[in-house]
C-alpha cells in the first residue's frame, strides 16, 4: 500500500507543481478509484477568484461529475497538505472512503492536526486517513514558494 500511496501522491505533487507555475500555493490532489486516477486539481484560488478553489475541492468536485455520482464511498483523495475544514467537510458530504495526505496544516489541518473531521462520531459518516506520504517533498515545495514570495516582496 505504501508503493501505491507514494505512486498517487507523486501525481499530486506534479499537480501542486502546476499551482506554483502559475503562482498559486503549490497543493495538489487526485482522486483515485479503484486504482485508477479519476480526476486532479490544483489550488486556484487566486486565478479564479474562488476562495472554494482548493485543490481537493476542485478534484473531488471534477470525480464526481466523471462518475456521474455525488457519493465517492469507493474514492481516496490523495492531496499534498492536510485538509482544511471546508474541504474535509467535503470529503464527508462525498462519502469519501479514504484521505491520503503529505504535510500536516498546523494553521488549519482539519484531519487530525487541528480536527479529526474524519473520525467525528457526531457525523454520519467516517473515513480513513493516512499522513506524511511524500510529506517531506510537499514541505519543501511550500517553504520554497513561501521563501520566494518573501524574498521578492521584501
């Protein structure tokens, strides 16, 4: 299972890496189900205007419409940085089975830093979560974006 996370969350880096060439926040995620990628997406918030164009929200909402289903119970979103609320919340609405990600969100991790949304008995729905895929790479690429904001703007 490692090998198969590593190889899907490898996909998502290279969607985090089309974030950062258009100079959004370099997150990523893909959808996969039944072993096979069904979407990707990339953070647009600031191209688009959307303070929904998270990454996981634009590749959970592209599966969807793909499988022409809103409930993603046979799904693992795979993403480069932990969840925040609004997107584990839509990964509850979805059904997701399973939620892979690198980096831990210390600002706004909502699947286990900050909130364990996947786990909450109040809710309907549970899901599985694994951390620190590739979180290392991840890390990396965000502090390098953060860096060069910094060093351009100062």
């Amino acid at each position: 299972m490692k090998h198969v996370d590593e190889t899907f969350m490898a996909l998502a880096l290279a969607e985090a890496e089309r974030a950062q060439l258009i100079g959004e926040v370099p997150i990523g995620a893909v959808v996969v189900c039944e072993g096979a990628v069904v979407s990707a997406g990339y953070n647009r918030r600031e191209i688009d205007h959307d303070p929904a164009g998270h990454a996981e929200f634009i590749a959970i909402r592209e599966a969807a419409m793909r499988l022409e289903r809103w409930r993603l119970s046979d799904c693992t979103v795979y993403v480069t940085l932990e969840p925040c609320p609004m997107c584990a919340g839509l990964m509850h609405q979805a059904r997701v089975a399973r939620c892979v990600y690198a980096a831990p969100d210390p600002k706004a991790g909502a699947l286990g830093t900050l909130y364990d949304l996947h786990d909450d008995t109040r809710l309907n729905h549970r899901f599985d979560v694994t951390s620190g895929v590739l979180a290392d790479e991840s890390a990396e690429m965000l502090r390098s974006f953060f860096r060069r904001l910094r060093e351009e703007s100062g």
